[in-house]
C-alpha cells in the first residue's frame, strides 16, 4: 500500500474545507432530515482502513477528484474513516449511482496506487426499512447521534434511562404480579388458546423483535380488516371510528376478533403489562414510540421511519398521554419525534406520571 505523508486536514480545493468529524456527522444529519421531505435520497462513501497512519488528505483525495462535485460534502466520518455525501442525485436511481461511484472510486485508487489497505463503502441515506438489500443500511453510528455538536453527556443520560427502565419494569412486575396472574386466569378461562400474545414489532434502527400483550382477541383470526384500515390512517384517508364514549377515534371499533374480556382490558390499557418483560431485557423502554407492525412500515414515508430509528420504542410516550388515537397518524409521528429531539430522563419521569391519569381517563383507548 502507498505510504501517505505528514498528518494534514486542509483544504482540498482551497475553497470547499475538510470538516472535522462532529462538523461531518451534523451535515449528514441534517441531510438526511431534507432527504426525507424531498423523497431524494443521497449517498455517503466511506474510505476505510486509515487507522494508525499519517494521512495526508491531499494525496488521498487527488486520485478521485474526477469523482467528486463541487456540491459535494467531505469530511471525517470517524477517527479512521474518511466519508464523502453525494446529494442532488437528480432523477437517477440510487443504487445505480451508487454501485457507479464506487466502481470510480476503487478504480482511482487502485490506479494511485492505493490498491490495499483502504475500503470504500457506500450507503444510500436515509435508510428505507423497507428495502431488502443489505447495502441499504447505514452505519449505525449515524443514529447515535440526535446532534453532533451537542452528543456530550448523552452516554451519561442513557445510562441514566436505562437505569429507570430496569428498576421500573422490575419494581412493577413484582408488584403486579398478582393482579397480572389474575388477569392471565381470566384470559385462558374466556377464550380458547394461548394466555400471551406474542407478534413480531420492529424496534429501534428497525431491528425486528417479539412483542408481547395479554391476548385479547380469538386465535385464528384474520388481520386483512387492520392491514386495511393501518394503510388507509397512514395514508391520510381514514375515517374517524366511535367508541364506546362516543369519542371519534382513529381506530378500528367494535371489532369482532375481540373476546368480550379483551375489550375490557384494552379499554384500560391491562394488555400492555407483559411489556415490562421486554423493557427489563432491552428490547423496548418505558417511554418511546410505540412499535409498529412490519406491515404498518411498509406504508411509511421516509422521514415516518424515523420515530423507530432514532430512538428504543416504549410502553408509554407523548402520543399516549397528549393524544392516542383521537390524533392523525402525521400528528402521533411528529409527537414521537418532537420526543426523540428533546428526551431526557426527566421527561421521562413526567411522562411516566402522566401516564396513570391518561389511562383512568380512557380518552383515545380502545
């Protein structure tokens, strides 16, 4: 591999700089909130494998300037990593010109000289939890960080978050272990099948795992009616439900998969409680966005995916307390991410108070 000289970060052109890391991460942030709005994705190249040499940038990125646009961002993606954005991708595909610049990309280098040592990778921003492709996926290191600028303390934070949720989940399912085991009697004793309800639910950064309820509904049950209405509230074209207050509610309504005990216990929200089960282990957080079904995330827009990229999925949230399904679907998203924006543990703690009062109250529960 070609030796690279004296450690240097300065300007490529003379004009457009070489942004620090922190400065980096933020423009591709913020890129990413633009891409969501506009449909128009862009691409991030990574080069790789700098780790523990002197990097001169100069000589790094001579081989490649035919590659690289005057629009283009540059800068250091991580301590060993330099990243390039291409954005503004007009009407071409991105995974063709994706698949195009890398082919460029390696072969500049290879003919520099750099034919070993370096890795070049390149992600197509924002993620679409709905593509199959491997490729598709960024790093993940682009969602630990809400802002770049301001990520100190956060470890700290989340730790502090992590605390309340195991000392929470574990403190409530002691203490309501009773009720809970009254409540699995009555499930098994009014319906036939299993006491749990166990469904796949897609987490934080769309990582798939097994949610549980108390199961409400008859076993064998066909899902096309909520596929249906889920599409059409995503969408912006359902219609407002009436529950049994009279409340015009984004939700389906007497629903006739729901045993006479499961209408009980989703009216004052008692299905959700073997859900401390997975807040305890990791999967889900006291507080966070609700996670969805796989097939409710195949009708998302891009930047409706945020809400389950950026931060875990919980029991209770802003939605739960300031709206649950009296609001649209855009409404509930943007309250989820207004969360993610602003969390804090003791955000988390108001939201966990105001929770007992929102479910007694049963405004928006069905």
């Amino acid at each position: 591999m070609k030796k690279m000289s004296v450690p240097i970060r300065a300007n490529f052109t003379g004009e457009t700089p070489i942004l620090d890391e922190q400065e980096f991460l933020l423009r591709i942030s913020l890129e990413c909130r633009r891409a969501e709005r506009s449909r128009k994705r862009f691409i991030l190249v990574l080069l790789d494998g700098l780790k523990g040499q002197p990097v001169d940038t100069t000589a790094l990125l001579a081989p490649i300037v035919g590659v690289i646009r005057e629009t283009d961002i540059w800068g250091w993606f991580a301590e060993s990593t330099f990243g390039i954005m291409f954005a503004e991708l007009s009407d071409t595909k991105p995974e063709s010109a994706r698949d195009t610049i890398v082919k460029k990309i390696e072969g500049a280098l290879q003919q520099a000289g750099y034919e070993e040592g370096i890795a070049v990778s390149a992600y197509i921003l924002p993620r679409d939890l709905n593509s199959q492709s491997t490729t598709e996926g960024p790093p993940t290191r682009i969602y630990d960080i809400r802002e770049a600028k301001s990520s100190g303390g956060k470890g700290l934070q989340l730790a502090v978050k992590r605390a309340i949720d195991v000392v929470g989940a574990a403190s409530l399912l002691i203490l309501l272990f009773p009720l809970m085991a009254l409540i699995a009697l009555a499930v098994k004793y009014t319906s036939k099948g299993p006491i749990l309800f166990r469904q796949s639910r897609v987490g934080q950064r769309g990582k798939h795992f097994t949610f549980l309820k108390f199961r409400t509904m008859a076993v064998a049950n066909d899902s096309g009616s909520h596929q249906s209405y889920v599409k059409d509230f995503i969408q912006g074209t359902a219609s407002r439900n009436t529950n049994e207050r009279g409340e015009g509610v984004f939700k389906l309504t007497h629903d006739p998969r729901v045993t006479r005990f499961g209408r009980v216990l989703r009216s004052t929200s008692l299905d959700e409680l073997p859900q401390l089960w997975n807040v305890l282990i990791g999967e889900m957080s006291l507080v966070g966005p609700r996670p969805p079904i796989p097939y409710e995330v195949k009708y998302y827009h891009l930047w409706h995916q945020r809400r389950v990229l950026e931060v875990k999925p919980g029991i209770t949230g802003l939605w739960q307390v300031r709206g649950r399904s009296r609001t649209c679907f855009d409404d509930m998203v943007r309250l989820d991410l207004q969360y993610a924006r602003t969390w804090s543990p003791w955000l988390d703690i108001k939201i966990l108070l105001q929770t007992p009062l929102a479910v007694l109250g049963g405004g928006g529960a069905h």
